[in-house]
C-alpha cells in the first residue's frame, strides 16, 4: 500500500548553469534556496531589499532597481529608536539615519548593477495579504508599528497580475534575456488565519498561472511542501516554517527541474569539496592531515583551472592550511 505520493515537477526547457547570475527576491524561503546556491558556488544576489513577503512589493523593489533609485532622508521613519524605510526589511534598520541610508543605497547600486546581467530572475511570494499606509501605499515591512495603523486587505488576483505583468515588462525593456521562475513559499501565514493563508496563497498561486509563459516559468515548492511530503514532521517547531528535510526535499527537486546536468555534476564535486572542507581533523599538525589539506588543494586548484568563472579562492586559501 502507497503511503505517499511523490510529486515530480517537469524539468524546465531552459536550465540554470553556473555560468549564470541568478537574483533572489522574496520570501525567508527564498533567502534558504539562495545559501544553498551560494555553497554550490552559483553568482547570486539574494533578497537586496532584504524578506518581502507580497507581490506588489516585491515589484516596486524590482522597479527601484531598474531605476538605480536612491533614497532620501524624505524616505524614512523613526520608529522603536531605529530609522527604518517602508520599502525594506529591518535588516536596514539603524540608530543613525545616514548610516541607514547608506545600507539601503549601497544595496541598490549593487541591485542595479547585477541586474543588468541577471539570467534568472527568481520570485517567491508568500501572501497575498497586504499592509497599506493611510495614502493608500503598500509597505513591504510593518517595523512593528501597531496594525491599527495600516489597513489590512487581500489583493483581488488581477491586482497581483497587474503588479507582476508590470514587473515583467519593465524587465525585458531594462535586461530583454532575463528569464523568470516564480514559486509561491510554503512557509505557512497562520496569524492571517488558516482559512485566510489559505485564500492568500490559492490568490497567489491563481494569478501566477496566468504568467506563465516563454521565459517565464513555475517552480511548485508549496505543492512539494503541501501536497507531497504532507505532514507536520517536515515543519519546525512552530508548525509554520519548513524544517531542515523538507527544505533539502525541495532543493533536490529544485536541482533536477531548474539546474542543467553539467552543473548538477559540478555541484556534485563542489559537495565534496565542501565537506572535507568542514572536517575537524583529530590532530592537525599531522602528516596524514597535511595530505589530506594537500590533496584537495590540488582538487581545488583544477577546479580552478577548469572553470575560471567560478570563485574558488577561500577554499584554496583554506586548504593552504
């Protein structure tokens, strides 16, 4: 008797390779997809303005990187003795409002600049539900200002697609050969409700599928999350975020739908490399351990030699004792 039912989602047309730069927008779920490119030595810049969580903005994040925009005092608050922007997550947040700026606009020219050679464009949306201020704007971060302050409203799913269509066109003037992957998180909303994170994501997923077309595709994290491993084992604690196996159960998916098969062997090699890497040798001062740092020093080293695009210098430099 089955007991489960394994979902494999159909491997892209187009597949990610190492040669690619790759950025990251979106949700917490997003920025654990990005670690695990970046240990696997893919070019990714993850989350500039750091966990955005709805869709439009999540857009006019993308949009203020396509215009290099650069805040001013004007945009700013002072709140929980922080100043803090709207548009971003607390990680910006400081006491001093030039420093707040500069953490902000450093991560916008950065943004600005690795857009413009972006190959992927990666979107994880994780609600639906959106916090507007009293002019009707949407913030991307409450700054733990009382809810009673914002209103609190579903997106209708033709606003979504508004929103993301918008995004898209603005992209292809901006870098015509990006290509999109939109997922939706399976970290669960469960203080909006479940009825409510429920109607949330159904809208999410509802107006993406709209998109979806050419350069434009659909990665179903949730419905690995939800549909296939399907039990509270494969959340944390909190019964909210995936845990570390589902997370891993995702990621492997990820690689055999997203990721070209000359990258997948690579990864492969970067896996190992990694692991001898956080080995904790018994006695370091000893011959075997010196072989041992020596050996995958020259693994390295002709890892190196055969793809020069691929930043390999801390992993020399550590295996060089």
């Amino acid at each position: 008797m089955d007991l489960h039912l394994e979902f494999s989602p159909k491997p892209f047309d187009i597949k990610i390779s190492h040669r690619q730069k790759l950025l990251l927008i979106g949700s917490c779920f997003t920025e654990q997809i990005g670690h695990k490119l970046v240990q696997h030595k893919f070019q990714v810049l993850d989350n500039p303005n750091g966990i955005l969580f709805n869709p439009v903005s999540i857009a006019n994040a993308v949009a203020s990187y396509i215009d290099n925009k650069q805040y001013s005092s004007n945009d700013l608050f002072y709140q929980n003795e922080c100043w803090n922007s709207w548009a971003h997550h607390s990680r910006f947040s400081h006491p001093g409002k030039e420093d707040c700026l500069r953490l902000i606009n450093d991560s916008q020219v950065k943004a600005n600049q690795f857009l413009k050679e972006t190959d992927w464009l990666l979107v994880t949306l994780g609600s639906a539900f959106v916090y507007e201020l009293g002019n009707g704007d949407v913030v991307a971060n409450c700054h733990k200002v009382p809810t009673d302050k914002f209103n609190k409203r579903l997106l209708r799913v033709d606003e979504v697609v508004a929103a993301l269509q918008n995004m898209q066109e603005q992209l292809r003037q901006f870098n015509p050969a990006i290509k999109i992957i939109y997922t939706i998180s399976p970290v669960r909303h469960l203080r909006d409700g479940f009825v409510e994170n429920n109607r949330s994501k159904a809208t999410l997923i509802n107006a993406v599928h709209q998109l979806i077309s050419g350069n434009i595709f659909y990665f179903p994290a949730y419905e690995l999350v939800i549909d296939d491993l399907r039990d509270y084992r494969f959340y944390a604690e909190d019964m909210v975020h995936p845990n570390y196996a589902a997370t891993n159960y995702v990621w492997e998916k990820f690689i055999a739908t997203c990721i070209d098969e000359a990258s997948q062997s690579l990864m492969k090699e970067i896996n190992n490399i990694n692991a001898a890497k956080s080995h904790k040798a018994f006695n370091p001062a000893s011959a075997q351990h010196k072989k041992f740092l020596q050996t995958n020093l020259e693994k390295v080293q002709k890892l190196n030699q055969q793809f020069p695009y691929i930043n390999f210098e801390e992993e020399m430099n550590y295996f060089m004792g």
